[in-house]
C-alpha cells in the first residue's frame, strides 16, 4: 500500500536525478508494467512514452534524463521525478499521479507571520 509516509520517502530518498541513463532500472519497468501499460522509449527525443495516459497530458512523455529513479512495490511501480510522482499499477492500466506541494520559503513564512498576504 502506498502511504503518505512512503510517498515521502521516495522524495527524500531520490532528491536528484539519476546520473544517466544507465542508473536507472529500465529493464525493470518493462518486466514489471511495460506491456500493460504501453510503455516504449523514443531514442531520438530520449524519452519515455506511457501510453496509458491521456495524450493531452504532460506526464504521457518524460525526459530520461528528468527521472530519478523506477521503484517496484507489490501492487504499483513508481516512476518518480523532482516534484511529481507516477504510479503506474502492475494489473491493470490504472496510473495514480502524485504532485508534491509547493514547500513554503522563509520569506512566504515571514508574510505570514505578519498578516502581509499578496494575493
């Protein structure tokens, strides 16, 4: 089951991009969700294509070089990226997409603590 909990590790565990290519488990995410999902490779752009989600979407095609990392779990694997999270499930064509919250800065803190809003 993935938790909020799981979800934040997978940030804090991958904070950067993968060094190449060659770092991440490619191999893996065909194995595990390649077929279901209609995943392919388009060597020219150097992207990874999901055919599973909407071709209106930004996450149907993603740099390699913008992955951090290809986790398995059980019943999903995870594609996991900067501020954004693709879960794609190992038994149906089901994607579950997770959007990391905008982390607040000193100075938006300090706005606050003073009641200067802008909006």
């Amino acid at each position: 089951m993935i938790t909020k909990e799981v979800i934040q590790t997978l940030y804090k565990k991958y904070p950067n991009r993968a060094k190449s290519v060659d770092c991440l488990d490619i191999a893996m995410l065909f194995d595990t969700v390649g077929i279901m999902h209609d995943i392919n490779v388009d060597i020219e752009s150097n992207k990874l294509i999901i055919g599973s989600i909407d071709e209106k979407s930004i996450f149907r095609s993603i740099p390699l070089s913008h992955i951090h990392a290809i986790v398995p779990f059980e019943e999903w694997t995870a594609i996991v990226l900067h501020s954004t999270i693709i879960f794609l499930n190992r038994k149906s064509t089901k994607v579950s997409i997770h959007l990391k919250p905008p982390t607040r800065t000193v100075a938006d803190r300090l706005k606050g603590l003073f009641g200067r809003e802008d909006s």
